[in-house]
C-alpha cells in the first residue's frame, strides 16, 4: 500500500442540534445541545497525487498540543469512501464531543488504515462554535441588531443565498407570457395587500417602541434560535417557496433556430413554408385571426396596479410614511443607546427575535430583497417545447421535416410545373439529337457484329470488319549468319550463339603466371605477367591467412535503434542518439527508445562536461515528475512548451531557497523549449527555476514556468546569480504571504556577487496575496527589462537598480515601486506603457512614457 499523508484538510461546519431557545429574564442553564463535527480532507499519496477510490478505516482524536500533550477524545473509528482523494464525514457520532474540548488550542490527528498521519490539523474557529454553550446567555435578545456579525438585511438579500438550485442560480426567468389571472394569482399568493388594506392597518398605530437595553455586546451574537447565520441563507431551510420552485429544478431550456424556422424571444416560426401549407393548424388558429392577448411583464405589472395592488417599494413606502421607522434607524437607536443593564452577550442562544422579528420571518419568502425580476412572480412556468407536425426537435434545435411542397411559395418559375425539363441539350461533333434521344452519328460508329479475330476497317465511308491478314513487314525468312544457329521462313525463329565458332576465335594463349589482358580481333591474345601475389593489411584492415576484415576500431556498431548514429567513446565507435550541432554529444531523454528515462539520470552519467565538451540532453514529449539539477555545461532542450513538462512538488522551509526548486540551473547552462512546474503545498518557499547565488551565464529561452500551491511564498523564477531569459512566460499564485512571476535577490550578502537578470519579450504575471510581477531585492541588484508584459498588483517592485525599455506594465496599485526615494536614478524607464490604475510609488526617471495612448512628459513625476 502507498504511504499516504493529507495535503488538504478543510472545515466545512459545525452542526449544532439545539433545543428551542428560550428568552428569559435571567440567565438560565441550557439544555445540553448534541454537537457533530463536519470534517473534509483530500488524500494523497507521496507523489502529491490522490490515491485510489475506495474505502479505507480512518481514526480521528482530538488532542491539546500539535506534537505529544494529551488526548482530549478519541479515537473515533470510521471508514470513510474516498473518491479522487476527497472524503467527507460528521465526527462525534460514534463518541460524543464535549465543548469544553474547545475552549483551548485543540489539534485533529487522524489515522488511515492504521499509520498516523503527520502533522496534526489545528481547529479553526468553526470547531469552537461547539463551545459557545460555556458562555452566558443574553437575558434579552431584542438587542441583538447584528446576527453572526452581519445585519439583518444580509439575510434578506438574495445574492447572500446558498443552496440555491440550480436552475433558479442564473437569475433570469426567461418565462414572458403572462394573463390578467396569472398576474393577479401570483400578487395574492405572494401576500401582497391592496393599497386600501395597507393604509388601514397603519392607520390604526403611528408609534413603534424600541426596547434597546441590554445589548452590551451584540456583535457577539452568532446565533439565533440556537442557529447559526448561514442557517438563514440556506436554500433547504426556506418556507413558503412558491409551488413552482420548490422542486428546485429550473426548465428553462434555451432553444437555437435550425433550417427553416424563426426565434423571437421565446416563439420559434417557420420561415421556409407559408400558412397555407401547414398541417394540423388548431382548430383556434384556422381561422386566421390572432384573438390570443399576449401580456409581457410591463403589461402584467400595469394590470396589476389597475387591479389596486401596489409593489413591494410602494409598500414600504407607505409604512415609512404612517410613522415607522427603518432597520437602519432601529440600529442607530441601538448604536445611541448608553442604557444598558445586561452583561457579556457571549451568544444570542436565547435571542429569540432579531430587530423585532421572530426567526421565521427571516425564512420568509415574502421578506425578501434583491429577489431577480423574473421570480419575483413566484411562478414557475418555464415552457417546455415539443416538435409538432412538420417539425423535428434535436437537443434544442428545431428543423423543418414535414413542409408540404403543394403550400410552397415563391418556387421558381421553371419548378412550379412540377418537371425539371428546362434544360436545353445539343449534338456536336459525332452526336446526333432526334427529339430527346442522342445517338452516335453513323461514320463514328464501330461494327457491333464482327467475327472473332477481326478488326475495324475504314473502308472510305464507314468501319467495317475485315480480317488481320499481316502486320504489313516485308520479312520473308530468317538466316543464321557467321557464329550462329537457327533460322526459318515460317513458324516461330529461333537464332543460337554457335559455341564452336566462339570457342575458335581465341587462336593462342599465355605462359604460366601470366594471364590473358585483351582478346584481339583475329583470335590472338595480349598477355601481362602477375607481379603482385603479396598483399599486407593497412589502416583500418586486418589481414588473417587470405582474408581481410576491419580491425576493430573501424567497425561500426551493427544493433543500434532505429534514429541511433555511430558516436566515438573513446575506445570503438557505439550507438548514440544524433548530435545537435555546436553540442560534442546528445543524451536523449524519453519513457521508451531513448537513452534514459529520467533527466536527473541523463545529467547524473555525464563526467566529462566541459567549455570544449559541452552536453545537451534532450527531453521527449511527455510529462517528467521529477527535480532536476543541472551541472555546467550541461544544457536542456524540450520538444516543446506544454510538450515537454517538469512537474515538480517541493518547498523549502528556508524564506531564501538555495537547493530547492523543480529546475535548478548551474554555471554555463541553458534550458529550452519545454515547460516547468512547481505545485509544492507545504513549507516556506515554492519555486519553479532556481539560478543560486554564483552562478552565471545562464539562459532560458522558450519557457513556460509557473508555481501554484499553498505554500507561504510561491515564486515562477528565482534569479540569484546572474541569467539572460528569452521569450519567458512566468506565472506565480498560491502563495499565503507573497507571490511573483521573478525574484532577483542574492541570497548572502557576503561575499559580495549581486543578483543581475536580463529579460527579452515575455510575460511576467502574479496573483493572490502581495502579487508582484517581479521583485529586485538587493541594493546591488540589477535587471534590465526590454519589450516585456509585467501585470500584477505591483508590476515592478525594486530595491535595488532596473532599466525598463519598450515594454508594458499594468498594475491596479503601482506600475513601478522605486523604494529608494531619494534616488529617481536607480528606476529608469523608457518608451514603455503604464496600463490600469496603477501609479508609481517615490519617484523614477522616465523618457517618452505612456499611459494608454497619450504620452506623457519627458520626465516622471
């Protein structure tokens, strides 16, 4: 089983099951409420990945120390279903919690299948909720103008629901036919009174008395009714929710026109055939006059204040002017108050009213605000849409499929009969045309009734058949001549070389150890003596007995991969993988066919790099979950941004990484044409390429590089020596404390050796918490920026010296930090764009700088 640790662990709530509160003149002891814990966390395993779905046993207990102290419960045992990593379960139904476990620093240790997981989780702030009951009680709760820190109108708000289903989430009811009867049905359903009514009831009082004492603390006031805040957001806890929305589902299908047919709000028509054509018209429709009264919203409004009904604005409208006064008075009068005889309203458990108003005014539908337009109606009457006659319906496409051709209109002219006959044929050369038949005129016709083995013959008029009598040659009969045999005059010829005669023509010969140089014309031969029988082996060849073969040296390998050339090692020539020019040799990195199958091992084989033997290793298409160190004169190429990827997982606990990153660059090195990650969740610092104090002449050109996790600082590039980057996309977030794209700092003053970057296009991005495009720590510290993208908080934040040319800053903060302000000198920025809100923090030099479009003055402010 893979060893397994929890990267994510997340408090998702409490629950707190009470009994009814109750409001008392005194403080009174409660009913112990039962108290669960809701707990969520994501599994991995020690690669970083999620491990496999399944069940696993899980023990939790609850201790007071992160390391060692005692254990306060526990353990509870559990199996838990894990899906993707992720598990969700309520602790405290096997052994009950005890708030007074909360009281205190409380930590979560948990054991999965046996093996405790390390470190310990503390509890936040959710967890010690369960602890609120150890508090005093409000003796009045008619003072308590805040719940859970928030107003009451909070939870009035629409835009502060959760739960909200799905299909009422968008905020749009795309329903827009209405009758005077819906229009009426829906005001009276959501409880509306006629202005008449309204004015009655407030007629009847013009006072409203504010009991305000008691509320020493009410920002200490989370509960109500033993509820906490987000029990009145939740969708699940509402009453009186229209019929309509109460299934939760939203029906609104949103359909697109396909051939033939018309959209207009919500009515498809067909535009490829007429109305006389249909089929199956309704008996309503046949005849021709559209009676049907279609009200849109504004027409069913104004039927409705026809009606007499007014809005819900008119309504408070009218209450404001009877003399009451608003929540926000309500709470002035509170805030005003200095009479007060209660003490330490720790939590509102017995607040049984808020602002005057009882809990389940709060889960009333009619009490709310900001409710979207369209479900103000409290209907629900999205349409669904079926395909009739003539149509056919896909997903939400209508076609036309059943248009009767006799009720087409505007049918071309040469159509409306019904036959295609409007074209008009001709016979040329060879053709002839009798009515509306073609046939082969008679001199371009071929006999059709010949016997086999004839031929077509032109006699002067037509072709006719005649017989192949010869081929039309003159040849008579074959002759075997001087050195030959055979011949004929009928049949097949065959003619033969006369061996004989051949054999005859050679009429001498040559001494022993001679041999014969030509034969000529009569016979006679010209002989040459054979003065080299000794042979010796020279370069490359080895001679045993009579045979020759290359000496070993020479050979050339035999068994090489497919791609693989032969490469010298030192001793004989060995398949290696091709050499890229200006490189004395290439490894080749790659999951199958190359020469290893991991980077760190391709870097660790090489001994003998050097300024006259330098390396390149180069990385195959794919995904590499490893850390790399390079050494100099070592070089790095990838097949490609995004083709080739290093994913690293790894932080360092120290706030200035010297040994930690997913690449980490060396003296007289270069990395190329591939992406690199950093997803590290843990420790001080996460960084993506790493350049360690000391070190120079290095390049990256054609990188993506980003850093993303939870770690305190996350970093894309830490340049600490000296580096040239090219075309670099850098991209930084995560990080709780700090995030930027590049950080240029040495990481030790002493000996002195100043961080220095030089930048070529590229795009420097940052997010999150104390984002910055790039950071120049250092006062010695240098870079230089030329036509880059810098967008962040504070795109470029410096300390130390940076010249900026041709480039694009963007920032909502400030464009460019110079944090020396009695030095403009050391912040010199030319012909660059300052985008956004951003502005410039001290002052800088600056020539032909823009904003936007305009250019400003030759000098910054």
């Amino acid at each position: 089983m893979r060893k397994k640790r929890i990267l994510t662990l997340a408090l998702l709530g409490i629950l707190i099951i009470s009994n009814v509160v109750r409001a008392v003149a005194a403080p009174a002891a409660p009913t112990a409420p039962s108290r669960l814990l809701t707990y969520q966390g994501h599994l991995l395993d020690t690669t970083g990945l999620p491990v496999a779905d399944g069940a696993y046993s899980m023990a939790f207990s609850l201790w007071d120390a992160a390391t060692d102290g005692a254990q306060l419960w526990g353990p509870e045992a559990h199996t838990v279903t894990v899906t993707d990593g992720y598990f969700a379960l309520l602790l405290g139904t096997e052994i009950p919690l005890d708030a007074a476990h909360f009281t205190d620093d409380t930590y979560l240790e948990i054991a999965v299948s046996g093996e405790t997981l390390t470190s310990r989780q503390p509890l936040g702030a959710v967890a010690y909720a369960l602890g609120a009951s150890q508090a005093e009680h409000a003796v009045t709760a008619d003072d308590a103008a805040l719940l859970g820190g928030a107003a009451p109108e909070v939870y009035h708000d629409w835009r502060n629901l959760t739960h909200v289903p799905d299909g009422f989430a968008d905020g749009l009811d795309n329903d827009t036919l209405y009758t005077d009867d819906d229009a009426l049905s829906a005001v009276q359903a959501a409880g509306y009174l006629t202005a008449t009514g309204v004015i009655e009831v407030l007629s009847t009082t013009h006072t409203l008395t504010v009991t305000v004492a008691h509320a020493l603390t009410a920002n200490d006031a989370e509960t109500l009714n033993g509820q906490a805040g987000d029990y009145y957001l939740d969708w699940r806890n509402f009453n009186h929710i229209p019929d309509d929305f109460a299934d939760g589902v939203d029906n609104d299908t949103t359909y697109s026109a396909g051939f033939g047919l018309a959209l207009e709000d919500a009515t498809f028509s067909v535009i490829g055939a007429p109305w006389s054509g249909l089929v199956g018209i309704p008996a309503g429709f046949a005849d021709g006059v559209d009676n049907d009264t279609v009200y849109t919203d504004e027409d069913a409004l104004l039927a409705v204040e026809a009606a007499g009904y007014v809005t819900s604005s008119e309504v408070i409208s009218v209450v404001n002017q009877a003399g009451y006064v608003t929540d926000v008075q309500v709470l002035a009068l509170i805030t005003n108050t200095t009479s007060h005889t209660s003490t330490y309203a720790f939590t509102a458990g017995d607040a049984a009213t808020l602002n005057g108003h009882a809990w389940d005014y709060y889960l009333d539908w009619r009490n709310f605000t900001h409710v979207p337009d369209d479900f103000t109606d409290g209907v629900d009457n999205d349409t669904t849409y079926t395909a009739g006659s003539g149509l056919r319906l896909d997903g939400t496409m209508f076609s036309v499929t059943g248009a009767p051709w006799s009720g087409l209109t505007g049918v071309p002219t040469g159509f409306a009969d019904g036959v295609d006959n409007d074209t008009t044929y001709a016979a040329s050369t060879g053709i002839t045309l009798s009515g509306t038949q073609f046939s082969v005129a008679v001199p371009y016709r071929l006999p059709q009734s010949c016997t086999s083995g004839q031929i077509a013959e032109w006699n002067g008029t037509t072709w006719v058949c005649a017989s192949d009598n010869d081929s039309g040659g003159d040849i008579t009969a074959v002759t075997a001549g001087t050195g030959l045999t055979g011949g004929g005059t009928t049949g097949s010829v065959a003619l033969a070389a006369d061996t004989a005669y051949l054999q005859r023509r050679v009429s001498s010969t040559c001494a022993v150890g001679s041999s014969i140089r030509a034969i000529n014309a009569d016979g006679t031969v010209l002989c040459e003596a054979d003065d080299n029988t000794t042979y010796t082996a020279g370069d490359g060849l080895a001679l045993i007995g009579t045979q020759f073969s290359l000496s070993t040296p020479y050979q050339l390998p035999q068994t090489c991969a497919n791609g693989q050339m032969p490469q010298w090692n030192g001793a004989v020539w060995d398949c290696g993988s091709p050499v890229v020019p200006g490189y004395a040799r290439t490894l080749v990195v790659a999951a199958s066919g190359g020469d290893f199958i991991s980077v760190q091992a391709a870097v660790n084989s090489i001994t003998d790099a050097s300024a006259t033997n330098p390396y390149l290793v180069w990385i195959a298409p794919g995904v590499y979950a490893e850390t790399v160190t390079l050494k100099p004169y070592v070089h790095l190429q990838g097949a490609g941004r995004d083709v080739t990827v290093l994913q690293g997982n790894i932080t360092d606990d120290d706030g200035s990484p010297t040994d930690k990153a997913t690449l980490i660059l060396d003296n007289n090195t270069s990395v190329r044409d591939l992406s690199v990650n950093n997803s590290g969740s843990e420790g001080q610092t996460r960084v993506g390429i790493l350049v360690p104090m000391g070190k120079s002449n290095v390049r990256v050109v054609d990188v993506n590089v980003s850093s993303g996790g939870t770690a305190r600082s996350s970093f894309a590039l830490w340049i600490a020596g000296r580096a040239t980057l090219e075309n670099v996309t850098a991209t930084a977030s995560g990080g709780t404390v700090i995030n930027a794209a590049m950080m240029v700092k040495a990481q030790s003053a002493y000996p002195p050796f100043p961080a220095e970057a030089t930048l070529y296009d590229g795009v420097y991005t940052a997010s999150g918490t104390n984002a910055m495009g790039i950071k120049v720590e250092n006062l010695d510290s240098r870079m230089v920026v030329n036509a880059a993208y810098i967008s962040a908080t504070e795109a470029l934040y410096s300390d130390g010296w940076i010249e900026v040319y041709h480039s694009r800053l963007e920032a909502p903060t400030h464009v460019v930090v110079n944090t020396q302000a009695s030095q403009p000198q050391r912040a010199l920025v030319k012909y660059t764009e300052f985008v956004g809100a951003g502005g410039i923090f001290n002052t800088i030099t600056c020539v032909a700088v823009s904003r936007g479009a305009t250019f400003g003055a030759t000098t910054c402010p």
